[in-house]
C-alpha cells in the first residue's frame, strides 16, 4: 500500500477485516445522514421533471408567411390548408364529403401548387383515379369499388430516374370526426412539403410520388388499390408513411424496412427531429396493438419508414380530433423533418436497386431527440453481448479485489455474492410482483383505469410499489447480516454487480432470441461497466462508499434514456388502454411497462440508499405514497377516469334493426335495440349512477352458439374478436336505418345432379357486409369473391364474411355461388346469408337521441345505424 493509498484509507476508513469489528456503528458513521436521502431520490425526480418531460413535449417554433422566401416548411400554410379540410367534417369513404368535397379541396389546391411550380425545373403530374378490388384481411375478405386516390408525382427536369419514392397519407375518416389528426395532418404536411419542392431550385435525382389516399379509415383499401393497379406503382422503389394514433406532439418513427436498414440511416441522416425507437417498432409489429397504417399495404412492395403522430391519442377517432388541439409548431416539427427526409431519399443511391440494400435489421433509437442512435442488429448483438460480458468479467475482478482487500478467501467473496444474488433476485421479481398486485387489486374491484386522466396516479400505483419491490429484500438483508469479514460497502457493490449480471443475462437472453429492443438493458450496463472500469482503476473501488460519487454520475445519461423511453410508453399506451376492448386487464401492461422503467431507470440507484443512514425511511415514505395513490385513485374523483372533450369514456354501439327471414320468406323475428361493444374494462359500469338507463341489458353470448354470426351484425374483426363482451338493449320503438340494403336473387340455377348457382345483386350503403354460413353437408364449391378464401375459412366458427365498401362509384354488387350437396336435394334450406349495412351522414331518430343525450359528458358516442337481414336459401 502506497503512503498515500494509506493516508486515504485513514480518512475513509479501511475496508477490511479488522476495521470493520463493530462494523456497522464504523459503517453508519461513513454514513450520510438520513435526510440526504430524501434528497437523493428528489434529484432523480426533479431530472424526471425537469429535463425528461420538457424536452419529451420540446417543438420548434412554427414559420410563418414571413419566411416563405426561405424556400422552407411554412406551417403556417399548412395550418390553413388544415382549417379547411377539417371544416368539411366526417369524411367516410363513400360519403360526398370524402369522395366530391375533399377530393375538390385537394385537387384545387394540387393544380395551384402546380401553377406555382417552377416550370424550367419540375414536371408535375396530378393523377386522380379510382380502384376497385379485393383482398382477405384478419379472416374476412375486404372488397371495395371505386374508392379515390389523388398522386401527384413531382420530377426533376434534368433526370432520367425511373426508380420513384412515395409518400403516402390518407384524407378520409371514421365515422363522425373531422380526422384534424388523423391524417388530416400528414395530408397538410405533404401539400405543403409538395409546395416547397416545386418552388425550390433545388433538384433531386428520383421522381417523388406524393398519394393523397381517399380510403384508409376501412381497411386500407385505397392503398391495396393503388399499389395494384397504379401506372406508377411499378416505378415504386421506398416509402415514407404518413399516418396519426394521436394528434400535435412530434410524429415517431415507429416502423422501419423491413429489412433495409439504409432507410433509418437516411432518417438518421435528415430528420432533423429525430423521434424513434426499435422498442415502437417491435410492439407495434406485434400486432398488440388496436392501430393499423397503409404501411402493411405496402411493406410487402417495397421497404419503407411508417411515421405517425402518437401523444393525446384520447381524442384519435373522435369528435374531439380536431384542429384546435394541433400547435402549429407540431406541424413545423413533422414539416421539417418530412421535408428533408424526402429531399434526401430522393437523391439516395440505393433506389436504383433497392433489393442489393436488404440487409439485415436496425436497431435504432432517440437520446431525448437530441441524437439518433443507429446501427445493425449485428452490431447491436456483438455490443449486447460484448457489454453483458465486459460487465460480468469486472464484476469478478471486483470481487477478486475485494477478496485481496479484506484477507477473505476469493470462494467466501463469491458465496458472499451469491447470496446478495439472490436477494437482488427476489428485489428484481417484486420489483414487478408489488405492481401487478395493485393493478390486480384494483381492476377485481372495477377500479381499472383510475390514470387514464391523471398519469401522476402510474408514480404512486405503479413506480412506487415497484420501488419497494427493488429495495425492501436489500433492506432487509443488509439490517440482518452481521458479516464482517467484508465491509458494509463491499456488500453494497455486490449488490450492484449482481443487479449488472441480471441485466446482462436478460441482454443476453433477448439478444438470443433476435429481440432488438434488448438494447435497453445494455444502455444502463454499459455506464454501469464504466464507472466500474474507473472505480477498479483508481482505488476508489476500495475506499469506503467513494465508489458511489462515479456510479452516481454515470447512471444520470440511462437514467434520462430509460425514463424518457418509458414515458414514452406510457403516454402513447394508456390512451390505447381506453379503446383495447374490455376482454383483458390492460391495467396489468401499464404496471409492467411501469416497473421495467423503473428496473431500469432506478436498479443501481435503489441500492445506493443504504449509503445513507436510516434506509428504512425510505421505505416507508414510499408505502405512504402508494397509500396515498390507492386512496386518490379508488375513492376520490382524481381517480375517475374519464374528463369531457379530453379524455373521454369510448363508448361504440350500433342502432340495430334485425330481421330473419326463414326458408318459405316469412319473416320470424324483427327486434330492434343497441349492440355495444365495449372498448374499455369499465364498460357500462363506468356509467353507473348517471341517466343512462340500461335496463334489460343482456350479453349476447349465448346467441353465438346459436345463430350465424352470433344474429348480430359484427361488421369488424372488434366486434367479432369482443363477441362475448358485446351487450344488447333491445328497444321498444323499431329502429329505422335512414337506408336499407336492397337483396335481390337474380337467378337460381341447378348446374348439374350436385351444384346449384345462385346469383344475386345487392346495393344501398357504402358499408355492407355479407355473412354465408352452409349447412350440413352443403358446402360453397365456387363463388365471385377471392378463391382462396374459401379454401381456407376462418379460424372462428362463424361464418364466412366479405366486407363491401364503395367510394364514388355507388353501382350494386353483383355476385354468385356455387353450392354443392352430394344427394343433390336443393329444395330444402342450403344456406343461411346476412346482410348488414351502416349509413352515412345519419341522423338519430327520437328516441336514440333521447337515449344518446341521456349519456354523461365525458362519454364519447360512436353510434351508428346498422340493418341485419337474415335470409335462408
Ligand atoms: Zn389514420
């Protein structure tokens, strides 16, 4: 030991044996006193709040018409563009606002942009046609008619390019929302990006397809129709996706590829907001989620990047989506970072082959949007595994060290390790167990939700449970062990190494199994394996608790990275929560999304609170916040969920009118009610002790054992996959559908002794659905609609189903099929057939509107009117 290594230990005292008799009144007086702990935890609060959250809603200041000579993104020219297309309203596929108003609006607009062109530089072509087709889509067939894209391609003078970029959004909306959002936005932000291309004497290698797709809203049609039958969809090479889960933040880059990692290079390159996660990406891939984007369309074409506007996603698909909860500046951020992103895909080389570019996956994420990390999965493996293993390779020099240190034996060290392991084990398990019993607890007693208002509520049921989780086991270990063969903060550090080792196995674990987003257990290791290096170094490693000044400082960049990516999370999924139907405790995934931010935001820092003295406290004031949280939540209003216009109760039920016809065409049953399907855990519960009278509720489940498609008409995969949650209130007054759907069998002929040929024509909605279900020993042989459906049915067994929607061209469908029974007896019944339809630009009748007005104000209504025939044949 050096003179000077000995002069230091004096002062913090020497870590080994004989130093540490009566090792913890020693060891609490190297202590800091207990309050400095509330001030440890506060300084990771405050960096929460004070640099994670205002960087997270951080905008750029929106230009105005006084920069337009800059030859940059106005939004204030794309706001204006906005005002008027979301004044026209609703925009259904099929309705005249959608197919004559916004597509006059867009075409004006287009045909200015292109009279204001730089005519020596671009050529520019408006293209408006209209698709028909079909295609199966979560087990049914989607057939459409006439719905309307508007491309518009932009190329330079001098350029012989044949190889295009498209970018792609969408006009049309759900039923009754002006979709200011939801992709009115992206549509402004593409005119406008448009707008400054052609005014720019700045020229690019490839054509630019811009598509102002008409029919998104009903699954993805337009876009099956564009990328099928377009003049240009050959010349296609990469996408830029434009579409909206939320409305007036920053637009994520939530998809990439597949496969083309150069795409995210690009982003890399030119966004100039970078906003992005491989995380998103593998969770929105999943499928878990209840949002789709055109991207599906078209990623089976060409490589692409699928961006969308992602916070307040309580207002997505309501009334509430409109244009005053959009800032301009959200607009200058998504203009920004579009335009430039455009600019530069339309000069990259890889278009003119794109498939020589298919290699391999990225990984890719945001540093609090100032830096975009980006590199390939490869790479991301070797650092994955490298850091997991550089980690665990010091964490045994550290306690080889320590072993030196203190005269101890290397094998006493490490049976030492293993039991703090355990411990940490069992930290890490409640870390996760504490938040799930409280989102458990609560949702048994129809208490789920209580922070879809108020986030704050996710700290004190959530975080802090999971807080406790990850300290009580240490706490109590270190008040218990009396082992002085090595001091109390060599004990400390083995508790960090063995909170290293379970990330590096976790790192190590979903790296194996090709997960991307493993990346988020490395970033803390890798600061972690630093401040390690340094402290092994420098002989801080064995000077008391002067190891924890490095760790501290080192863990504020995963800190920052881990909260920040789970805020993320949180803001984006717990508007989802409210729309995901009510079959599962979704309250169940924001606490395990909670507790792994916490894991990993706070698992080195938990341990360091028994540097202070008094650790225990800590706990307690933590079971008092939870406390308090349960309280707020479960018994006062803060805990309701819902707010009005803001962050509403979704509550979807159709005004149905049912009629089955039998065999002989009499008619046997005429009911009339509202079907609900639920899109939260409350369901009608959250309506209790309000107007809303509910009486005579039933649950249609048993009916699906019964009756094709359950009697009801479950026109989407939500209805049919949330059957058994769905409820009915049956009406006195007969529902009147302001339109009917007109079936007519056109002919009915026997082919020979073992098929019959049926045709028919139907028409009268833009939305029609159509349900066949043979009996037994008759099955369809043959039929208009796409073959291979029927040779492989739906999974369910329910019937088979073909979605029908028309844009502009209103002619009626006509179709056949082929029924075949081997004993060749076509005069009894063959098959059973439905028929729904749902219109467009309704008015309620008297008393639906007296039954939706009786609605409390923080429902949110989506209520339709909706025939069902039933015919036998
Ligand atoms: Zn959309």
């Amino acid at each position: 030991m050096s003179d000077k290594e000995k002069l230091i230990m004096q002062e913090y005292g020497s870590p080994t044996a004989e130093s540490t008799i009566n090792g913890c009144k020693k060891d609490n007086k190297r202590k800091l006193p207990w309050y400095f702990a509330s001030g440890f935890l506060l300084f990771w609060a405050l960096l929460f709040f004070a640099v994670v959250i205002p960087i997270f809603y951080r905008l750029p200041t929106a230009l105005t018409m006084e920069d337009a000579q800059k030859n940059v993104f106005i939004a204030e020219r794309a706001y204006k563009d906005l005002y008027y297309l979301s004044n026209i309203g609703t925009k259904m596929v099929g309705s005249r606002a959608n197919e004559i108003e916004a597509v006059e609006f867009l075409l004006k607009q287009l045909n200015q942009i292109k009279e204001d062109s730089l005519k020596d530089y671009f050529d520019i072509e408006i293209d408006l046609s209209q698709v028909s087709g079909e295609f199966i889509y979560s087990d049914l067939i989607n057939m459409y008619q006439g719905v309307q894209n508007i491309a518009v391609k932009i190329s330079s003078k001098n350029s012989t390019s044949q190889n295009y970029l498209l970018v792609n959004s969408h006009f049309d909306s759900k039923p009754d929302t002006p979709s200011a959002g939801d992709a009115g936005f992206m549509i402004v932000t593409m005119m406008e990006v448009l707008r400054v291309m052609a005014t720019t004497k700045q020229t690019f290698e490839h054509p630019i397809v811009f598509l102002f797709n008409g029919a998104e809203e009903s699954f993805l049609l337009a876009s099956d129709g564009f990328i099928k039958t377009h003049k240009w969809a050959p010349n296609l090479k990469a996408l830029v996706n434009l579409d909206a889960a939320g409305s007036g933040g920053r637009e994520i880059l939530f998809q990439s590829g597949p496969n083309h990692p150069w795409l995210v290079k690009y982003y890399k390159k030119c966004a100039k907001y970078p906003f992005g996660s491989t995380v998103a990406e593998e969770i929105f891939q999943s499928d878990a989620l209840p949002s789709d984007s055109d991207f599906r369309t078209f990623k089976k074409h060409m490589p692409g990047l699928d961006m969308g506007q992602v916070i307040n996603g309580y207002i997505y698909h309501t009334k509430y989506d409109t244009i005053d909860v959009i800032p301009r500046e959200s607009l200058q951020n998504s203009g920004d970072n579009v335009l430039s992103l455009v600019r530069c895909l339309s000069n990259a080389t890889e278009l003119h082959n794109t498939e020589a570019h298919k290699i391999g996956h990225a990984v890719y994420f945001d540093f609090l949007g100032l830096y975009f990390f980006h590199y390939s999965e490869s790479t991301g493996e070797s650092l994955n595994f490298g850091v997991a293993g550089t980690a665990l390779i010091l964490a045994f020099i550290s306690m080889w060290r320590m072993a030196a240190v203190s005269h101890a034996s290397i094998c006493y060290v490490i049976r030492v390790f293993i039991i703090v392991h355990v411990m940490q084990i069992i930290s890490f398990v409640l870390a996760f167990a504490f938040p799930i019993v409280v989102a458990y607890a609560m949702d048994s007693f129809g208490l789920s939700l209580t922070y879809y208002s108020n986030l704050l509520l996710v700290v004190g049921l959530y975080v802090c449970p999971s807080l406790i989780g990850l300290r009580l086991p240490i706490t109590i270990y270190y008040s218990l062990q009396r082992n002085n063969k090595i001091s109390s903060p060599y004990h400390l550090q083995l508790a960090l190494h063995s909170q290293a080792s379970i990330l590096a196995i976790l790192a190590i674990f979903f790296t194996v199994l090709g997960i991307r987003s493993s990346y988020i257990f490395t970033i803390p290791l890798i600061f972690y394996v630093i401040s390690l290096g340094l402290n092994l170094m420098t002989i801080l490693h064995d000077l008391g608790y002067a190891w924890t000044g490095l760790l501290k400082v080192s863990q504020i960049i995963p800190f920052l990275y881990s909260s920040y990516l789970f805020y993320l999370f949180i803001v984006v999924l717990v508007p989802m929560v409210g729309r995901s139907g009510s079959a599962f405790n979704l309250d169940m995934a924001i606490a395990v999304l909670a507790a792994l931010g916490t894991v990993l935001s706070f698992g080195f820092l938990v341990p360091l609170i028994n540097t202070f003295r008094r650790p225990s406290l800590v706990i307690f004031s933590l079971v008092a916040t939870t406390t308090l949280a349960i309280y707020l939540a479960s018994s006062t209003q803060i805990g309701f969920p819902y707010r009005p216009k803001t962050s509403g109760h979704r509550v979807a039920f159709l005004h149905v009118r049912n009629r089955f016809y039998e065999y002989d065409g009499s008619l046997s049953k005429d009911e009339s009610g509202y079907l609900f399907n639920y899109q939260d855990r409350r369901e009608e519960k959250a309506l209790e002790g309000t107007k809303v009278n509910l009486t005579g509720l039933v649950s249609i489940e048993s009916n699906c054992y019964t009756h094709m498609m359950c009697g009801m008409p479950l026109f989407d995969f939500r209805y049919v996959d949330n059957r058994f949650q769905s409820k009915w209130l049956p009406r006195e007054v007969p529902v009147i559908p302001p339109g009917s759907i007109k079936l007519e069998l056109l002919s009915k002929t026997i082919l020979n002794t073992t098929t019959v040929r049926f045709e028919f024509s139907m028409e009268g909605s833009a939305q029609m659905n159509l349900f066949f279900q043979p009996y037994e020993d008759v099955k369809i042989t043959k039929w208009s609609f796409l073959s291979e459906y029927l040779d492989n049915p739906p999974a369910y067994p329910l019937s088979y189903h073909v979605c029908f929607n028309y844009g502009i061209d209103s002619s009626p469908l006509k179709f056949f099929l082929e029924i075949t029974k081997w004993n060749g007896n076509f005069k009894v019944p063959l098959f059973q057939m439905g028929v729904s339809g749902h219109f467009i630009g309704y008015k309620r009748d008297a008393e639906s509107e007296k039954f939706a007005s009786s609605f409390p104000s923080y429902a949110i209504l989506a209520d339709w009117p909706s025939s069902y025939d039933r015919y036998i044949f």
